[in-house]
C-alpha cells in the first residue's frame, strides 16, 4: 500500500507523541520551549537592565546608563514577539486555548490550594493547573501595562492627559510585583523534579503526569488511541496490517494498544 505524505506524517506525530518505551509523553513541542526560553531571555534582561538603571550602587558599578536605557526600552518592546511569533504553532495555540478556559476541576484545585492542601488527589488538573493559568493571565497582563507605561515614559507626548510621574509610579510598582511573582515561578519549578527537565527536553513521564496532571494525560491517551485506530491500516479480507507504533501484543490482535498497557 502506497503512504501517503498525511498518513505518513500522522505515523511520525503518534511515534513522537508516544514515548512509551521510555515511559515518557510528550508536554511541550519545539516551538513552545523556544517561546519560553525567548520570553525568559527577554524578560531577564529587561529586569538586568532596570536594576542598573534604578539601583544607585549597581548603576555607578555597571556605568554606561544610555546603553542600559537603550537595551531596556528594546528587550521591553520585543518582549511579546516570541508568543506572537509562537502563534504559527498549532501545538501553542492549543496550550493558549487551555490556559484561557478554566474547568470545574480548576475550582477544585483553588480550593485545595486555599486550605493548603498538598495532596495531588485533591488537585486535580489538566495540563496546566488552576495557578498557572492564573500566573499566564496576570503575567501577559503585567507586560502590557509595563510596555504602556514604558512607553508612556519613552514618548510623553503620547497621552498629555497621563503625567510622566504616574506612568514612572505605575512602571516601578508593577516591576517589583513581578520580580516577586517571578522568583515564586522560578522557585516552584525548580522544586518540583520535572518541571524545570520538561520544559527544557518537552518530555515528562506517565507517572509525574498521572499524579499532577490526571485530566491532561486521559486526554493524551484518548487522543493517542485515536490516532492508533487511524493509523490501523485494514484488508478486504478482514486481517490487518502491523501497527507500527503498537506492542506486539496490540500487532497481533490488530486493536489498538490497551490504556491500562501503556500505564
């Protein structure tokens, strides 16, 4: 039987997505972690570059306050390109779309986290928990309003009626909110084992996903039995060709691999 280039790319989105072997799945393709790592380069360097300009001890150490000005107001106008950018990615237009919903299992991890509750039984949640939704929102909100004040403060002739003295007030106020949401991000990940290792290699494994993200890994498995199903290539004569991202077992019965196998 002929391949054709769909089914020949869906064999390769199913061999990618499955890392059973290994007992790990796919959490971020390539161009979400470029998004990540772009939008945290940027966003270091805006906060490098206001430190030296804002700070007394450190601006006199570093000098050079028209370079640092100039690299500040630039790393802040580039800061929302890589998610622009991000955006001809299928796989990150789907992550923006389960970060703008909120679930009623979402609720349900609020709660728990409000009465403190560490359990992960009781924090159900799917790809992206309840915080880090929250986080997302408020975070792309932040660099809106930094890059309006910024440029409030950059040219002041653009809204008369708002003085440089608010704008510098709302800029300084709102940057050491989020030096501290950002060191709370940068700690919660590092403490977690595979947070900070899956989005640098964009694999987790089955056991971390089933304990913090239950909702997210059924939907990878019903999408993955899916795409089994699909790729199943069958005969006239009722016997059906080798799956080749299935076990031997799922091979010889010609039926997709089992859930509870891959578990």
């Amino acid at each position: 039987m002929t391949s054709t280039a769909g089914s020949t790319e869906r064999t390769r989105t199913t061999a990618a997505s499955r890392a059973e072997h290994a007992g790990r799945i796919r959490r971020f393709s390539r161009a979400e972690r470029m998004v990540h790592r772009s939008t945290g380069l940027l966003m270091l360097l805006c906060l490098v570059t206001a430190a030296c300009l804002y700070l007394g001890p450190l601006a006199q150490l570093v000098g050079r306050r028209t370079l640092m000005v100039t690299v500040h107001e630039w790393s802040g106008i580039a800061l929302p390109l890589p998610a622009l950018l991000g955006l001809l990615s299928p796989a990150f237009r789907a992550d923006l779309r389960r970060l703008n919903r909120f679930a009623p299992y979402d609720r349900q991890w609020l709660r728990a986290a409000l009465r403190r509750t560490r359990s992960p039984r009781v924090r159900p949640a799917g790809k992206f928990n309840a915080g880090q939704k929250l986080y997302a929102g408020w975070i792309a909100g932040a660099v809106l309003v930094m890059m309006a004040t910024g440029l409030l403060m950059w040219f002041m002739g653009l809204l008369p009626s708002v003085s440089r003295t608010s704008a510098i007030f709302i800029h300084d106020f709102l940057a050491w909110a989020i030096v501290i949401v950002l060191a709370g991000h940068v700690r919660k990940a590092y403490a977690d084992p595979e947070t900070a290792p899956g989005m640098r290699t964009g694999f987790v494994s089955r056991a971390w996903a089933r304990r913090h993200h239950p909702q997210w890994l059924d939907e990878f498995d019903e999408l993955d039995d899916t795409l089994d199903a699909a790729d199943e290539p069958g005969e006239p004569g009722g016997s059906e060709g080798p799956d080749e991202g299935g076990t031997a077992q799922g091979r010889a019965s010609g039926r997709p691999e089992p859930r509870a196998a891959r578990r």
